[in-house]
C-alpha cells in the first residue's frame, strides 16, 4: 500500500518536506490554459468536514511542462500529473504532451466543473487519452454519479489502468446571514464526512473491474488506510487531512501496524479486498 | 521557518479575559516565537482545521495569543483552561520587517494581537496608536501601555503622522485607508485559511495583481502590494 496525496492537497514545490514523505506526489490539476481560480472566500469548514472552490487555479499545461514538472522530478518522489480539461481533445492533447516528459502516471480528472459527468463522456475522454499516451492512465471518478461502477467499467473498457477513488462532492455551506460562505457558491466536500460514501464507491469498483484503485475521502489514521484497503483500495491518497497535519504520511504509515494487528491481519496487503458486504455475497451466491 | 511535519502538543498555561478577547497562554516547548507578525496555526478542540493567529507575546518559556471567538473554533480556544495540550504548527509566513527608523504601530480591534510583541522586538517604545470599536473592546489597550487609543467613530488614521514607518495589523477597511495615508507602511491582512504553508490555496488576495497564497507571501505585505479597491477610497 502506497500513500499518495490527494490533487490539489499538497504543493510540493511550497512544501517538498512534506511532498518526500509520501510515496508518489499528485500535481494539482493542469488545464490547457493558465486558470486563476475562484475568488475568495474559496474554503469553509463544515461539520467533520471541509468545502473548497478554488476553482483549478493553475498555471496551465505550457507553463507547467516548462517550469513546474522539472523541479518536481529533482524532488526525488514519483510524479503523478493530474490533468483537466473541458473536452475529451483538452485532455488528449496534454496527455501527448506529458508522454514525453518526467511525468510517472497521468491522473484523469474527470470530475471538473462544466464536464459531463455520464459514462460515455468519461469513457471518450479516457480514450482519446489511451491513443495519446503509453503512460499509465488513472481516472479519478466523482461518487456523484448515481452508478460508479458502470463509470469504472466504462473506463476500464476504454483502456484506463487504474482509478482514483473519489473526487469531493458538490456542496454548500450558508453563513450567519444565510447566503452561502464561497464566494462560487457551492464547493467540493472533502474530509471524514466523505469516508463513508468513498469507502463506497472503493467497494463497488473495485467488485466491478480489476483495476488497481487509490482510495481516499477522509482518511486521517492508520485505520482509516486500512479501511480502504479493505474494501478494494491498492493505495491510498492523503487530502484534507495534510491541511491541519502536514506530518500526516508519516504518522498514517506509522500508525498502520497498529491498526493492522488489531484487526487481525498481517499486513494492509492483506487486508484487500476483506470487507465483502452483505451484497456482494448475495450476488455471488446467486 | 519550522519545519514541516505533524504539529508539535503545547500545554495550556493560563488563560485571561481581556474586554471580549481571551489571552491563551502556551507552554513554548521547542518552538521559536519567530518574527513578529508571523502566524501560528492552533489546533482548535473538536474541529477539523486548525486557527491561524499571529503570536501577541512571547513571555519566558511560553507563547500568548490573543483570541476574538468569533466562530466554533475561536470559541473552543476561548474555552481551554490550564493544563489541557493543544497541537501547535509554526511560526508560518511572513512577518514585519524591523529595521525600519521611526516606527508607528496601528491596530484595529483583534488587530493589536502581533503589536505587544512587535514593540517587544522593536525596542525604544515604539509610538503605538489603536481603535476599538467600543469602550470594552478597548480594554485590550492594557497590552501596550501608552498607547493612543481611539473609540468609534473616531478612526486611527485621524492621528497617524504618514511620515512615519506604519507597521499595522486591523479590519480591512482600515488597512485600505493606511494604504493610502502610507504607501510604504507594512500591513498585516488576514484571510480565511486551512493550512497556512500553500497546499490548499484557500487564502489568495489579490497581490500583485493576482489572487496570490496569502499563508505564503504575507500576512505581513509592503500597502503597495494590494490593491485598494475604489469603493474603500471612496
């Protein structure tokens, strides 16, 4: 099990401290174009829970091929790129672009504002994706959608080598004076109020497809890791939580033993896969 | 700057109220008070992300920070009492330059917070000039004894001479109007945060001309880095 950063939880030229404790670092999504982002207020703090609008501020895909990604390869860490866009050739033209660069893995975000969100659309884009580039292809899904796994088959078929699992929900948190605290309005809800719904769509896509899957929603403990690896997750992503604990990949990873014996296994390895609901055993029983 | 890794636990050695503020006294373990103007990010009690303050007063041995409940987290701060730990991450950011040759510190409300410490660092009693937007407010006042102090509706910027080094910290109005008084003082801005060292970009202001990380560039800016929006001159 690799801990991994969630995209948009960690700059790791800002913080390389903390980028060196994980296993693989996560860019913040790159769009074609350079993004400023939302205005502020861009964050608000829920019940076990956090909304964030910032909106995919970045320095778009030139800027970042050119300054960005050659000092986060001197980082000494695995570089995943996360990439965005608002149609399936936005994406595919960054993929080629990263095809030849330090770039590790490619983390599809196909949970971006003004994206269609249905199986086909993200199934289009992780294939014209497929034919740009021989790097590794992540999509990183929304729990959103009212079927995740048909999503994670769709993307599987159309050549995805793995999932990220899951994105932040849409939400909105109002102020004293009933009007919503974002400046955008509604924002992506994040931290241990997403557990439960990431563990999830974890479980499910990981029963639908064979594909690799890192989990995260909520994770701030060696447990919490577990968890995920228990319902299907072979890595795990680290997002909320790296705000209040920048020292957090190293104490989840320490606290993982422990949490490990407890429940009876020998290693997170072997907890894969263990947590096979109700559900699941009546379908495979029929 | 520290380094970055968990949050070091801090004991509660005191906490007083001062007008509607709460003086939360730390025990300093291993942490360096750092530059003042500079924040600290307390974990607040039941919440999930921890308070940005900047440091008031770095007594022997210990760290204050002065805290206006305003919110869940300020008011589980407000509510700690001697003896219970707190995790504790900084100091974070920026803070005020100190070689500056004739010092005047102006603070709005909260604002006078970094000002104690600040005078400490400064030395020679710096000129200190403060509003409050109420007589209890004012009682923080006793912080920084010999101060000039103002009452609404009366502002600071009525007794600020602009030929002297404006270091400041207050509400955002009242920094928009130093800025203009003082194009060379250092303001102190403030802004929502999550993490205080750039991974979540919550914090931006337009810096510069563009929406900049607060946690990362400031909080302590030279005035002609923001811009002074037209209503605020106005």
């Amino acid at each position: 099990m690799r801990i991994l950063n969630a995209s948009g939880c960690l700059d790791a030229l800002a913080a390389p401290e903390v980028a060196a404790q994980l296993d693989a670092f996560v860019t913040k999504t790159v769009t074609p174009l350079p993004r400023e982002g939302s205005a502020p207020p861009r964050i608000a703090e829920t019940a076990h829970g956090m909304l964030n609008a910032i909106g995919l501020a970045n320095p778009g895909r030139e800027r970042f091929l050119a300054e960005h990604l050659p000092k986060l390869s001197l980082l000494g860490v695995p570089i995943w790129v996360s990439v965005g866009g608002f149609t399936a050739a936005d994406y595919a033209e960054t993929c080629s672009a990263l095809d030849r660069s330090e770039a590790a893995v490619i983390e599809l975000n196909l949970s971006c504002p003004n994206v269609d969100e249905a199986a086909d659309s993200a199934a289009e884009i992780v294939a014209a994706c497929r034919s740009a580039t021989e790097l590794p292809l992540y999509a990183k899904l929304s729990a959103a959608h009212p079927d995740i796994a048909e999503v994670a088959r769709a993307v599987a078929a159309a050549g995805a080598d793995g999932l990220s699992l899951v994105n932040t929900l849409r939400a909105v948190a109002l102020d004293r004076r009933l009007r919503p605290v974002l400046a955008r309005g509604s924002g992506g809800l994040s931290g241990p109020a997403l557990k439960p719904v990431a563990l999830y769509a974890v479980s499910v896509c990981h029963e639908a497809t064979s594909l690799p899957i890192v989990g995260m929603g909520g994770i701030e403990s060696g447990r919490d890791a577990l968890e995920f690896v228990a319902c299907g997750a072979r890595d795990v992503a680290l997002g909320t939580v790296l705000f209040a604990d920048p020292g957090a990949p190293v104490r989840v990873r320490a606290e993982l033993a422990a949490a490990c014996t407890e429940a009876g296994v020998a290693s997170a390895d072997d907890a894969r896969g263990l947590a096979k609901s109700p559900e699941t055993e009546a379908k495979v029983s029929a | 700057m520290q380094r970055l890794g968990s949050p070091s636990r801090h004991r509660v050695t005191g906490s007083e109220r001062i007008g509607p503020y709460t003086l939360l006294r730390l025990e300093r373990g291993g942490l360096d008070p750092g530059v003042p103007g500079q924040f600290f990010l307390l974990q607040a009690p039941g919440r999930l992300l921890p308070r940005p303050f900047s440091l008031c007063l770095a007594p022997p041995g210990e760290l204050a920070f002065l805290v206006d409940p305003i919110g869940p987290g300020t008011q589980a701060l407000c509510e700690l009492r001697a003896g219970e730990e707190i995790g504790v991450l900084g100091p974070l950011g920026h803070g005020y330059r100190l070689d500056v040759p004739r010092p005047l510190l102006v603070g709005g409300g909260i604002g006078i917070a970094p000002l104690p410490y600040l005078a400490e660092q400064l030395g020679g009693s710096p000129p200190v000039v403060l509003g409050f937007r109420s007589a209890e407010y004012a009682e923080a006042a006793v912080l920084l004894p010999g101060a000039e102090i103002v009452v609404d509706p009366v502002l600071v910027t009525e007794l600020i001479d602009p030929d002297r080094d404006v270091l400041a910290c207050g509400p955002e109005p009242m920094l928009h109007a130093l800025a203009e008084l003082c194009p060379t003082a250092q303001l102190a801005w403030e802004a929502r945060m999550a993490c205080g060292y750039g991974a979540c970009y919550g914090c931006v202001v337009e810096i510069d001309g563009a929406l900049k990380r607060l946690c990362l560039e400031g909080p302590v800016l030279d005035a002609a880095r923001v811009r002074v929006p037209a209503e605020a001159v106005a």
